[in-house]
C-alpha cells in the first residue's frame, strides 16, 4: 500500500473535515478525474480552502498536484491482483485467458480514468507548437516510440529515434529549443534516461513523459507527465501492461491532433499509402 493512500485510510491527525474529505476520496476515486475544487467541497460539505489545506497537509502544493498523485497510487492499489487471480501451475488455458483479460482491461479502464483532459490538451499543444519530435526509450518501450512516430508523421511532425544509448546522449546534448522530448518509461527510474532528461532540462527544453510513476525521478523532471495504470504484482507481466496502456495514451493524442489538423489531409494520406504501398 503506498504512503499516500496508507494516510488516507489511517488518518492519524485528521480533523472532522479531513476525514470526510478522505472518506469521499477513498470511497469514490473513479469520478475524481472529473471534479473541481470547489466540486469537491460541495459534495464533501466542506470548502474551497479546505479541500487546498487538505492537499497541502497531505504534501502537495494543490488540489491539482494532489489529485493526479492520488489517482495513480490509487488505480495501481486496486489494480493488484487478488489471490484467486495470481497464476499458479493449477491454472487451465481458459483460467489464464481470464485473468490477462481482466488484468489488461481494467488496466485501460484505469488509464482512461487517470488520463484528464487538461493534461492532453497541454501535450496536444506542445507537440503542435515542437517542430521536431525527439523520442527517448529503451528495450520494448522503442516500440511504442516507434508507433507514435509513425502516427505523428502523418500530422505533419518530423521524428528522431535512435536505439543506441550513446546517440541518445548526444541527441539529449544537442540544443534544440523548438524540439520537443517525449520519454516512454514504465518505472520512470532508468538511470539513463534520467541524466539525458536532466541534461535537457538544464537547457531548458521541454519534456513530454509517458510513465506509470509520475512522482519518480523522471516525473520530476518533466514538463507533461501523461499516467498509465500497470499491475504491481505479476511482475512479469508488468511491462506488457504498460505497453497496453502507452499505447493507448498515443492512440488518443494522435486522434486528438488528427481531428485538430482535419481529418480530410490524415485520410488522403492513408489513402495515397495504401496504394502505393498495400500496408
């Protein structure tokens, strides 16, 4: 259990107010997404300013801050799988089958919940003000970079993805202020891609991260942190999860800059690539 939702759910030094404001989080987390502050007072008979005292008492600057933490703690807490839906040696095909489906679904219904609007709409905007896109990934990761690469071309926005680390490193060195960097990192710790993210931080360029820890290391650092659910159990299947969910993540901002752009200039496109190329 993490420390946030451990002080939710144990409330030592809570006063009256905080612990109906903890109540109605714990007890209605899925439609959070969507409420304001001054929602959230309402529907906990508290106020405004009490529901910022809340946030800043549990160590967030705001409501806002406190929100998209709490959501994501929050969906990786009830997305853990339950005893009866561990694998095990007396598990069938149909049992397994079960369990992967209702362990990737719920995983997309939690990234649906944790993804806000004003969120997407922050990396919409930065990736139509980039005139080039600089992805940073490692091992299967490159492969959602690749996909988003190849979705965000047909937009209009030139790429560069490299798999050697070392090109990374010099890509992340480069200044490129009218670059936008878009990481993929399920645990947002991998070393290597926190010191090229620091590097381009120092330069002041922009980062867009894609991550299942938006507080890790790599969160910090970013400029958009764009969540995605995963499972903490069933380590093995963990980062096939996260593949789900990124994907998902790209698929909706490359719908949302299609639909920006005109969907007429997306579909001649398609249209001209399946006849020259029978994809």
């Amino acid at each position: 259990m993490s420390r946030l939702i451990k002080q939710l759910k144990q409330q030592d030094g809570f006063s009256d107010s905080d612990k109906m404001i903890a109540d109605f989080l714990l007890d209605n987390y899925r439609g959070l997404a969507a409420l304001s502050t001054r929602q959230l007072a309402k529907l906990t008979y508290t106020s405004s300013a009490a529901i910022v005292r809340f946030s800043q008492k549990m160590g967030f600057e705001g409501y806002t801050d406190f929100k998209i933490q709490f959501m994501a703690e929050m969906m990786q807490y009830v997305s853990q799988p339950h005893n009866d839906e561990e694998f095990n040696d007396r598990d069938t095909v149909r049992m397994i089958i079960e369990k992967v489906t209702h362990m990737e679904i719920n995983a997309l219904r939690d990234t649906h919940l944790l993804l806000q609007p004003v969120l997407v709409v922050k990396a919409i905007e930065a990736i139509k003000a980039a005139e080039h896109l600089d992805f940073y990934a490692t091992d299967d990761n490159l492969n959602i970079a690749s996909l988003a690469a190849a979705s965000f071309i047909m937009v209009d926005k030139n790429y560069t993805i490299v798999q050697s680390i070392a090109q990374m490193y010099l890509m992340a060195a480069s200044r490129n202020k009218k670059h936008l960097s878009i990481f993929i990192s399920r645990t947002g710790e991998n070393r290597m891609l926190v010191d090229m993210a620091r590097a381009i931080r120092g330069k002041g360029d922009k980062i867009l991260l894609i991550t299942s820890v938006p507080e890790s290391s790599l969160g910090k650092l970013a400029d958009i942190v764009l969540p995605v659910a995963t499972v903490k159990k069933l380590e093995e299947l963990g980062p096939r999860v996260f593949l789900g969910g990124a994907k998902y993540v790209i698929d909706v901002l490359f719908a949302s800059l299609a639909a920006s752009c005109g969907l007429q200039h997306i579909n001649s496109r398609d249209s001209w690539l399946k006849i020259h190329f029978q994809y």
